[in-house]
DNA sequence: ACATTAAAGGGGT
DNA sequence: ACCCCTTTAATGT
C-alpha cells in the first residue's frame, strides 16, 4: 500500500506538508508481523521507536506472580517503543499485535537524525509524550482511590474516545443519545488486566452497565455499543 | 472451578 | 473460495 498514505496517518506525522513525508520513506521500512506476535521486549536488544501503521498492538507488564497487566491498546497512527532518552510507555514492557498489523520500526539513530532534520517533529514527539504522561496521572490516581465501578467506567470512558466510532442507523438509535461502537475487541480478560481486578467482578459489573444502559452488547463482532454520555455521568455519580 | 457457548484455525473439496 | 470439523478462547454461574 501507499507509504506516504500510512505516514500521514501516524500521529507524529498527522498534519505535516507531504513532502516530509516523502523525504521520512526511505528511513521508514515497514514490517508485517501476524497476530499474536511478540513486537518488542524487555529483551529486546536494541531500543527501537515503533510506529504501528495499521492493526492493533497491546502494551503490558508482567508481574513478578506472571499475570499479565495491560498498559494499553495501541491502534492505527500510534507511536510506541523507547528512543534514546525518550521514553513512551515505560520500560520493561512486553508488545504484542492482537491483529496482523503493519509496523514500522526506527532505531535510535534513524529518530535523531529525523528530529535534527526537522525539528519541528521533536516538539510533536514531546507533546506525545506529555500527552501520555497525563493519561498516566490520571489513571494513577484513579487506581488509587476508586472503586472498580469506578475503574472501569474510566476504562471505557477513555476506549470510547480512542477508538469509538460512530453508529450507523441500523444500529442502536435513541433520541438525544449517542452510542458509539468500539473499534476494539475488547475481552473481561483485558479489562481485568487493565482495571486490575478479577474477571468475575468484571463480568458482574458488566451485566450491570447493560442493566443500566450505559452499554450493549447485542451487536456484531462481540465489539461493545457503548453510550458515553451515561458512561460519563455515571462517573461522576460515582463515590 | 466448571459448563456452556463463541470464535479461530486447519484441511479438504 | 467455501464449508465443516477440531481446537482454543471467552463467558456466565
């Protein structure tokens, strides 16, 4: 496919003439990798930015008991990995494609001669960065002093703005209500791993956000129709 | 922890 | 390219 169509897609890229573009394709090699593959790891040798070009990639940890905790859910036009002192997302974190994607890789020397070449991309890179850091906070806090209840109403409040999209007709309609489907197959399992909490109370506290009809899951694909405006206001009704 | 159900993968036509 | 069977994963209790 087109390269230049897929860089303009990336979110350090979005915005930019063209013609960078043109000039960031040759440094920019694309790699297939199949679903569930290993992207990078604490082992990994080389410390590599990583741009995923299409398909989806999950972030986590693993514990010292080996559970699994999701960091994030990375789709089209997201940047990842470590480059030189910058970081996004944190150390030790293992990637994983959850669909064949398209990723492109870039060491750290590729990155520093494309910030010195145009330094413009290296105040996007750090309002990324920034950007991130204030997703971290938020979430740090909530981890902290919310309920699960509370957990996951965030998770989804937060899924909803990365990867909602909107409703078609056939689809779930009400007046004055906008629901939203998901982008993401997403499991009790992941949630768990998000919210940090076990798959049974996920799955309880589930059933009740259709009870209440924040979200529904008659819909294709096991991806969820969610309504954010209940979603948000249940937040707030929240402790 | 178990039983049920849904999705993914593989192979053959 | 399609369907069916087997295996694996997700869900509900």
């Amino acid at each position: 496919m087109d390269k230049i169509k897929y860089l303009s897609r990336i979110d350090l890229f979005k915005g930019l003439d063209p013609e960078y573009l043109e000039s960031l394709g040759p440094v920019t090699p694309a790699h297939i990798m199949k679903r569930k593959t290993i992207v990078a790891s604490p082992q990994s040798p080389q410390k590599c930015l990583f741009l995923v070009k299409s398909g989806m990639v999950r972030l986590y940890r693993v514990t010292k008991g080996g559970k699994e905790l999701t960091i994030d859910i990375l789709g089209e036009g997201h940047i990842f990995g470590e480059a030189g002192s910058f970081t996004t997302g944190a150390e030790n974190v293992f990637a994983e494609t959850l669909e064949d994607s398209y990723i492109c890789k870039i060491n750290k020397h590729q990155f520093e001669s494309i910030i010195t070449a145009h330094p413009e991309l290296g105040l996007k890179f750090i309002e990324l960065v920034a950007f991130r850091l204030k997703e971290v906070e938020e979430m740090l806090e909530l981890m902290a002093y919310g309920s699960v209840r509370k957990r996951l109403l965030y998770l989804l409040d937060r899924v909803c703005q990365k990867y909602g999209e909107p409703t078609s007709v056939h689809e779930k309609q009400e007046a004055d209500q906008t629901w939203v489907r998901l982008g993401i197959q997403l499991t009790h399992q992941e949630l768990e791993s998000m919210a940090g909490s076990i798959r049974e109370t996920v799955t309880e506290h589930l059933r009740n956000f259709v009870f209440e009809g924040m979200i529904n899951k008659a819909s294709f694909r096991n991806r969820l129709l969610v309504c954010p405006d209940r979603i948000k206001k249940a937040l707030e009704d929240c402790d």
